[in-house]
C-alpha cells in the first residue's frame, strides 16, 4: 500500500524538481520497482520515469498499468539489475532514485546504494522505504512469538538466523541514517509508513464512519514524530545527493 506521506514527499520533490528544470519533467529512477505501484502514479503527476528490475512478469505487470493509466509514454520498462543502473539512467542524472522494498533483499545494500547515488543528478534526492526491525520485534511480541522477537532485536541485521527469513536485514532509523551518510547523502528527512494502521482492528474502520479519517490523520502526525515513527512497519527516509 502506498503511503500518503511518502506521497506527498515524493511528489514535493518533484515539483522542486521541475522548477530547477524551468518547467521540463524531472526525471526519476525506480529501481526495483517492476510493478509500478509509485512509478505509475508518479508519471501521473507528471514525471518521466525508467524503472529498472530484473523480473519480466513484473515488468509486464509495470507496462499493463501504465497503458491502463495513459502513462505508457512517461514510463520506461528496462529488465537489469542493480548493479546496471549507471546504463539507464537519465542523461545527466536522475532528479529522484527510489528504492523501496529493495535494500532488505539484496546482497550488497552499501554497493547498490552507492550505485543509486552515481545515477542521480547533482543536487538531486534518493527515496528509500525499507522494513522496520523494531515493528517486526513488536508485532512478533504481539503474537507470542517471544523468542523470535528477542532474536530480531539483538541481532545487528535484523534478520532471523536459525531458520528461514525472506528477508537480508531489517532497518532502524539509526541504521537506515548511517547507510545514506556512508554513501556521502545528506539526510533530509527520516519519517514512518503505516505506523498504526495494521495495529487498528478492521471492524472498528468498517464500523465508525470517522475512524478512517481520524486514522488517516493519526498516521500523518505520528509518521514525523519519535517514538511513534520509530515503530512503524515500514521507514522512509529522504537523501540529498550533493
């Protein structure tokens, strides 16, 4: 699910972008997300995007929502890995990489960051959205599952050792700042995805006219504000490429 604080970041960039450019499309970089799901809307909003991952059906999926959406044209589908971003990038760089939900699962998260900031623009951001540690210790807290959430905050990754886990690593806000600092990124802006929403009971949304609006709103304030960020299931975090 997209995240209206992300959106919202996302398309402010955008728009400071399009001012650097005189009014041209800024131009932005998706690695990693095949689908479409913020690269179709961000063509909507007006920016040329190229997205690039390394699954075809996913790719597939990227072109039949951005035909259905009239975007066809503003969006470019490029089947490669991260390690191949400095080939499809923009001329002269991207004015926005996204990475969300990519970093977890690769091998190297240093080294494809790194790459991600090569394929920006002088002055230009790099969005990341990853998997919160601690919202996986608290949610696996909840459900009585004690002792995988004692292993998920000790271990340094965030990851499960003694069995199978999907994920590389999980990241905190103290991680997720330290990886963009070492790649030389200032960070602008650390904040949460969903950071009540799951915790919320469907019948108590379905049931009170007001609670969604009133959650909505409750997500956008808590989003900004520690410690309630800080357990969100998801971090995004904002970083200026010098």
């Amino acid at each position: 699910m997209r995240s209206e604080a992300v959106r919202e970041v996302l398309e402010a960039e955008l728009a400071a972008a399009q001012q650097r450019r005189g009014g041209r499309w800024p131009q932005a970089l998706d690695v990693g997300g095949g689908s479409g799901v913020w690269a179709v809307p961000l063509a909507a909003a007006g920016c040329e995007v190229t997205v690039v991952d390394p699954s075809a059906d996913a790719l597939a999926i990227l072109q039949r929502r951005a035909d259905e959406a009239g975007v066809a044209e503003r969006v470019h589908a490029r089947q490669a890995d991260t390690d191949a971003l400095a080939e499809h990038a923009p001329d002269g760089g991207a004015d926005l990489v996204l990475a969300h939900g990519l970093l977890e699962v690769v091998d190297d998260a240093a080294g494809s960051l790194a790459g991600m900031v090569s394929a920006a623009a002088p002055g230009g951001a790099v969005s990341l959205l990853v998997t919160n540690r601690f919202a996986a210790v608290l949610a696996r807290a909840l459900a009585g599952r004690v002792g995988e959430s004692l292993e998920l905050f000790r271990a340094p990754d965030g990851r499960l050792a003694e069995q199978a886990d999907p994920l590389r690593r999980r990241f905190d806000t103290g991680s997720l700042r330290e990886l963009l600092v070492g790649a030389g990124v200032s960070v602008e802006l650390v904040q949460g995805h969903d950071v009540l929403t799951e915790l919320v009971p469907g019948p108590v949304l379905d049931n009170d006219p007001g609670a969604a609006a009133a959650l909505d709103e409750l997500e956008r304030l808590a989003s900004q504000q520690a410690p309630m960020r800080d357990i969100a299931t998801r971090l995004h975090a904002l970083g200026r490429v010098a």
